[in-house]
C-alpha cells in the first residue's frame, strides 16, 4: 500500500512532469478536470459540456478556449508540471463558464494581464487546482 502510495506520488505529484505521462494517462487527467469542473464550477445551461484536445504546441501558451466551438485545447508540452496541466484546465473551463461577448472589447480596454475575465480565471483556477489535483490522486 505505502509503495503504490510513493509509486502514484511520483508520477501524478504536483511538479511531476505531464510529458512523463502516456497519452492514455493525459487524456484521463483531462476527463477527470472536466467532471471536477462540471461539479465545482457548473455547467452553464446555454452551452453544456465542453469538448478538449490535448495537444503539443508551438506557441507558448498554456490552453487556449475555443467559445465557437466549445473546445477547451490544452498544450500539454508548455505546461511542463501536472499542477500547470490542471490549473490550465480549470482556467480553460473557467472561460466555458463567463459570457465572453465582450471579452474583446475588454482586452483592447484592459490588456491579458488586467482583463478582468482573465483575472477571474487565474483565481478561479488558483482556488481549485490543489483540491482537483489530490482528488485525482485519491482516485487513481
């Protein structure tokens, strides 16, 4: 019990690296954040539950949503840890959640680093990416 407790420890603890991780156990980190999402953050009616791709990329950001597909893509290469992987989950689907009609207007307005729905985002995410990622754990 102890050596399977140190053996999930060292791959799916906060600073493990999600690279280390199959595809297979990716895509299942992934499944587990939108139920984690769906329970703690909602799933607004109008738009339901998101879909995900978790993919490499050469750009340097963490995720992205897409809101005209309802698609959250996190880029897994970029987020180097497994709490960068959650936290940029949590921050995509935190955007599912916001009435994003005016988000440009906000951006030209604010910038990315003061926008006030990246602001929520980056706290939302902060607040829950722990807990969601010691529950994974718990159930592995």
């Amino acid at each position: 019990m102890l050596l399977n407790f140190i053996g999930i420890n060292q791959k799916y603890g906060a600073y493990s690296s999600v690279t280390d991780l199959t595809n297979q156990e990716r895509r299942k980190l992934a499944e587990f954040c939108r139920e984690y999402c769906m329970e703690y953050l909602g799933v607004p009616r109008k738009k339901g539950i998101p879909s995900f791709s978790i993919v490499k990329s050469n750009s340097e950001c963490y995720g992205e949503y897409c809101s005209e597909r309802e698609r959250i893509f996190v880029y897994y290469n970029n987020c180097g840890t497994i709490q960068k992987f959650v936290d940029t989950f949590i921050h995509e689907y935190t955007h599912h959640t916001q009435n994003l009609n005016k988000y440009d207007k906000l951006l030209s307005k604010f910038g990315y680093d003061e926008h006030p729905l990246e602001v929520e985002a980056r706290d939302v995410a902060k607040r829950y990416r722990q807990h969601c990622l010691e529950s994974y754990r718990k159930c592995l």
